[in-house]
C-alpha cells in the first residue's frame, strides 16, 4: 500500500468519524438543553423570556460545534493538506 493510498483511508475513516461523533453529540446536548429549558419554564413561568433567550444562544453555540465538525471532514475529503504535500513530491 503506498502513502497516497494510506493517506486516502486514513482522511476517510477520520472524516466519517468527525460526522458521525459531531453530528451525534450536538444533538444529544440540544435535547438536553431544550429539556432543562422547558423544565425551568414549567417551574418558574415569569423567567420564560430570559430563559427563552439563553436556550436560543445555548443552541447556536451547540450548533456550531456541528457545523465545525461538518466543515473538517468536508475539508479532510475534499482538501486535505496532507493529499496536496504527497502529490507534490
């Protein structure tokens, strides 16, 4: 197996390991948030605005982090540095 080949399997399996953890963990810690969220406006009802707004930036971040995991494994597949170091030598 030569180095071009063994870059390609390697950026493969790591980029199909970054979408399935990035895409799996973001949607576990959004159903959590949304959960502790209506949780708190079912206990206290005058707080839901505030609470409201914090969930809304809580989930942007979160979401984020999975548009972050998405772009690297777009990158390691479809522009990976290390691919154009082989291809140059």
């Amino acid at each position: 197996m030569d180095s071009m080949t063994s870059i390609a399997i390697a950026s493969i399996i790591t980029a199909g390991l970054t979408t399935s953890v990035g895409c799996m963990m973001p949607a576990i810690s959004e159903g959590k948030a949304v959960a502790a969220a209506l949780s708190s406006i079912a206990q206290q009802p005058d707080a839901a605005p505030i609470i409201t707004r914090t969930l809304f930036v809580g989930l942007a971040m979160i979401e984020s982090t999975a548009i972050y995991c998405f772009v690297v494994s777009m990158i390691l597949i479809f522009a990976n540095p290390f691919w154009t170091h082989i291809v140059a030598k």
